[in-house]
C-alpha cells in the first residue's frame, strides 16, 4: 500500500508550512509522505519559526522553501493551504483544507510559539479523521 501523502502550502512556505510538516513527521513518522511548498518561496525557513520547533525538539534547519509545483500538488491525497489564496491549485477528488492561521513572518517567538501549538493541533486533528497513524 502506499503511503498517504500530505502537502502543506504557504505563501513563502518559510513559516506555517514548514512547522505544519515539521509536525506532521514528528507525530506520523514514515508512515506518511510530508510535502510543503509555497507560491512565492522565500530564500530561507523563517529563523524564529526554527527556534520555535527547536524549543519542542523538532528540527527543521535544514528544510529549504520550495515552489509549488503541479505535479507536486497533483500527485498530493491531501492539500492544506495557510493563506495562499487563489493561487493554489485546485484538483477534483482531492481533500482540502484551509486552515487559517497568523502568519509568523515579522512576528517574536512568543507568537510564532502560538501558531506553533495551533499548527500542532490542527496536525493531531488530521491525524485523528484520517487512517495515518500517530507514532
């Protein structure tokens, strides 16, 4: 069977989607694939989003933003987008999700911890409705 595959889209995809996968594969493993891309990729993850993961063990230092492909979005079972409105692509049979969260960009770490734990909610949640498993 192959493994489900998640894919976490943001603007700059330097934020929000990189917790949200950072989450995603701390809390699932290799049980399933973790993808994140953005729209408008910037140059490098958001530093005060990576101390805020750090702080919870998870390190995403070495993730890279990445533009958001159609192959990539295609080839998705399920698509979460943070704010990237209409230029996400939209594909039948897909699940979507739009989950509105603060953009850490420019924010401190006290609310970049915020969307961190809000990120790590709504991930347990999708683990919850879906058949990926928790580790």
């Amino acid at each position: 069977m192959n493994k489900p595959s998640v894919l976490f889209v943001c603007v700059h995809n330097a934020g929000r989607s990189q917790m949200a996968a950072g989450w995603l594969r701390h809390l699932a493993g290799d049980t399933v694939e973790v993808r994140s891309a953005g729209s408008e990729p910037a140059d490098q993850v958001n530093p005060v989003a990576v101390e805020a993961m750090r702080e919870v063990g998870i390190d995403i230092t070495a993730n890279t933003p990445r533009l958001l492909d159609y192959t990539t979005a295609e080839s998705s079972d399920v698509l979460i987008t943070m704010g990237c409105g209409d230029v996400c692509p939209v594909f039948p049979g897909k699940r979507y999700l739009d989950w509105q969260l603060d953009d850490p960009a420019g924010q401190d770490i006290h609310a970049v911890r915020l969307i961190r734990d809000e990120i790590r909610t709504r991930v347990e949640q999708l683990l919850a409705e879906t058949s990926i498993t928790i580790r």
